[in-house]
C-alpha cells in the first residue's frame, strides 16, 4: 500500500486503532471519563484526519475502497455526529462515575462501519461496513437491560438479520448477472436496465437497504427500537446509521436510475408511501420518541425526492439535507438524553408540558430543532427541504415534489403540538428531572449554533456539499 493510499485511509484506520486500543485497554482501566474522553478524542482525531486525507483525494484503495471528496464529506458528517452522541451520553450514563465501555467500544466500531460504507464501492466493502455497523447497534439498543431496550435490540438484531439476507442474495443475483462485485456493474444495470436475473437481484438490494433506512413498507421496526433503545443511541440509529446507507446507496445506484423503470417507480412509490404513513403515524404518537421514530420515516421519504432526480445538484441536495437532518435529529434526541433520570427517558408528551418556562434554554434548543425538522425558515431544515424541492422540480418530478409538500404541511401538526406543549402552564406535580450534565449542554448549544447558522448563512455549507458531490452524478 502506497503512503497516498494509507494517508487517504487514515479517518478510518484512526477509528479502527481506537477501537482495538479501547478494547485493549479495558481489561486494566476502565473508569467512565477515561473511556468517555478517548472516545470522544478519537472520534475528534479522525475527523481532524481528514484534511490530512483530502490532498490525496480521488483515489481508489484497492477495488474495495475509494476516498473522493464524498466520501470525506460524509466521513466528517459521521464522526461530527459520532462526537455529538458520545458527548450526550457521558452525561447520559451518570457523569464520570461508573463502567461503560463497551458502550464506547461499540460505538466506535459503529462509527467505523459507517464510514467504510461512506468510502465503499465494491459489494463486499458494503456488505462488510454495513455489518460492522449493525452489530454494534444491536448491543447499543439493548445496552440499558431494561424489558424495553431487550424488546428493542431482539428486534434490531432480527430484522436487520433478515434485511442483511435481503442484500447477500442480492448481491449474488447481480454477481451472476454481470460476473463483477463492484459497484459500477450494478450502476449500469440500474441505468440500462437488465434480464430476470439482474432485476430481481437489485430488486433485493434495495429491499435490503430499505429495512435499514426504515422507509415505507421496512419500517415497521423503528417506533419499538427507537423507543426502546438509549435516547443517545436512538439519534445514532437515526442519524449515523441511515446517512451511511444513504451514502454508499448513493455511490451504488443514485443518478443512474432510469426515468420510467421498475427501479425508479418502485422508489417513487416507496419515497411518496414514507413521506404520508410518516407523518399521517406520528399525529397518533404520545410518546416523544416514537414522534421523532415516525419522522425520521418522513424525512427518509423526502430524501428520495433528491435521490431519484439527476445531476450533481441533486446529489448535492441530497448531502445538504442529511447534514440539516442530522443536526436536528440528534438535537431532538439530545434533549430527551439531558432531561433523562438515570437511565430512564423522558419520553412521554406530558413530561414536557410548560418545559419552556421551567428549563428556557432547553425550550428554545428543542423548539429549533424542532422547526428545523418541519422545515420552517431561518432553520438548517427548511434551506435543505428548499433544495430537495428544487432537485425534484428540475427533473421534472412533480408527484413527488407534490407529495413532499403536502405531506410537509401534516407533518407541521405535530411539531407544532410538541411546541404547544412546550410552552403550556406546568402541571402541579412536576415529574423528577435531572440536572442537566455539563457536557449535554454543551452539545446542544452547538448543535443549535450549527442549525441557526445552516439556516441564516448556508453560503459557505452549500459550497462544501457542492465540491463534495461534483462529479458524482454527472
């Protein structure tokens, strides 16, 4: 291996050291904010890394790998996140007190699997990051023993045994349609379309990946493991963990998909069915949790409008709209994580009622986020909502860009509830609240500083996303 390519490796080798070394380390110091602060510094690392990386970029590492400015970009945008959570759930998990970690060992071996998925152009790369990626989830949803989180990582761990299934298969069928694993092969079957045997294998693919993405009719899952896993580890899975399958779906098929082909209406279909079963099943939801679980469907559907239009601008809208969605999901999650009492969500509605008035900064980061998530102006979401409609008009897309506008207008209901519910009276008898851990303060103020600051100057983040995407979809 040449020095280009270890330099260009080196975000992901950074995180793969770490975590052997934390794994390593264990045996003979394992206090919180040891683990904690070496997480967190690795994570900071491997995103420092990338600029080492970027001067060596485009280059292919192997068959299996290449590292462009895509795949930067979302390598940053994952371990940003990656930090964000490990942040929370210091505080989270009691401070500097207690053992945890193999808490923060999974979570480094899921922020590695993710970003190899993001570098990935090979099946057997995808295949690899991905299940990197959801075994460590499987023991970060159950990670708190309680009968919600078993229910949750039991779940977990079956469907997306059954969706990794759905992908292996999948991947032989295109195999034996084109005698090649990379995904260039792939790419021009979805563009020219294929035999049976090509067909049906990307057919699998896509149900594969839409189990991990949980859209519309993959998604029965997501309520239960959002509501029983971790709030921390809820705005992983639903940041992370679907901008990584985004991301390696986007080198596979997005751009090349032909107009008016099987694989195109069978995403539009599934984009349009994600955007209204979202929102239609979040107005039902008491929990706050389940709310974020049933939008997160939503915004996966929204995102479909981007990802079925053509040309670099769409992809570009794509990467606009999952870095504005990431920072107000786990914004989301991050204040259900602070409000929490050992180990127990708050996560029922009434839990927040006159919250902005007992806890104002809390009010108004989870307000923004919030607003952020229903796309209202001055807001990171409504910039990478406007972006999305754009893309789509420009191809010509006018049933989704439809859909997405009506379904946005439901989705406001529900938002607008949680926020009515903010600023209502207290009740008399206040539930136990903890006190707010230093470190989750400090996450959720700069989450809001980057969603305040996406939405009012988005100039020098669309020029980002713009360099990152150029030449991907041509």
């Amino acid at each position: 291996m040449s020095p280009s390519e270890l330099s260009a490796l080196l975000p992901i080798l950074i995180t793969a050291a770490a975590a052997s070394a934390l794994t390593a380390a264990a045996g003979f110091y394992s206090k919180h904010g040891f683990v904690a602060g070496f997480t967190m510094a690795a994570f900071a690392l491997s995103f420092a890394s990338i600029f080492i990386a970027a001067p060596a970029a485009p280059i292919a590492v192997s068959s299996l790998l290449v590292v462009d400015g895509f795949a930067l970009f979302f390598m940053g945008l994952i371990y940003a996140a990656a930090f964000a959570v490990a942040l929370l759930s210091y505080g989270y998990n009691g401070g500097a007190g207690g053992k945890h970690t193999e808490y923060y060992i999974l979570l480094l071996l899921s922020a590695l699997g993710a970003a190899v998925l993001a570098g990935s152009r090979h099946f057997a790369s995808f295949f690899l990051g991905l299940e990197i990626l959801s075994v460590s989830l499987f023991g970060l949803a159950a990670y708190m023993r309680s009968p919600k989180g078993n229910e949750a990582g039991l779940k977990y761990l079956v469907l997306a045994g059954a969706s990794s299934a759905f992908l292996v298969f999948g991947m032989a069928l295109v195999y034996a349609a084109t005698g090649s694993m990379e995904f260039s092969a792939a790419s021009a079957l979805a563009t020219r379309g294929g035999g049976p045997l090509s067909l049906a294998g990307m057919a699998l693919i896509v149900a594969g990946a839409g189990f991990k993405l949980a859209v519309v009719p993959f998604h029965g899952w997501t309520p239960d493991v959002y509501e029983g896993a971790p709030a921390p580890v809820g705005a992983f899975i639903a940041s992370v963990s679907k901008g990584a399958v985004v991301a390696v779906l986007m080198r596979l098929m997005g751009g090349s998909l032909a107009s008016g082909g099987p694989l195109f209406t069978f995403l539009a279909a599934v984009a349009v069915a994600s955007m209204f079963a979202g929102n239609l099943l979040a107005l039902f939801q008491e929990n706050v949790k389940r709310v974020l679980a049933y939008s997160s469907i939503a915004h996966l559907g929204y995102l479909l409008v981007a990802f079925l239009a053509s040309g670099s601008f769409a992809a570009g809208a794509v990467a606009f709209y999952l870095a504005a969605y990431f920072v107000s999901i786990i914004g989301a999650f991050g204040v259900v994580t602070v409000l929490s009492v050992n180990g127990s969500d708050v996560d029922s509605l009434e839990s927040y009622r006159g919250l902005a008035w007992r806890r104002p900064l809390i009010g108004a980061v989870f307000t923004a986020m919030l607003l952020s998530l229903a796309g209202i102006p001055l807001t990171a979401g409504f910039v990478g909502k406007f972006y999305l409609v754009a893309a789509g008009a420009a191809s010509s897309m006018w049933i989704l860009v439809l859909s997405l506008a009506l379904s946005s207008v439901i989705g406001f209901y529900y938002y607008l509830r949680i926020i009515l519910v903010l600023f209502s009276p207290s009740p008399r008898e206040l539930p136990a609240e903890a006190e707010v851990h230093p470190a989750g303060s400090a996450a959720l103020m700069a989450l809001f500083a980057v969603l305040v600051f996406m939405g009012v100057y988005p100039g020098p983040f669309l020029s980002l996303v713009g360099a990152a995407a150029s030449g991907l979809w041509q």
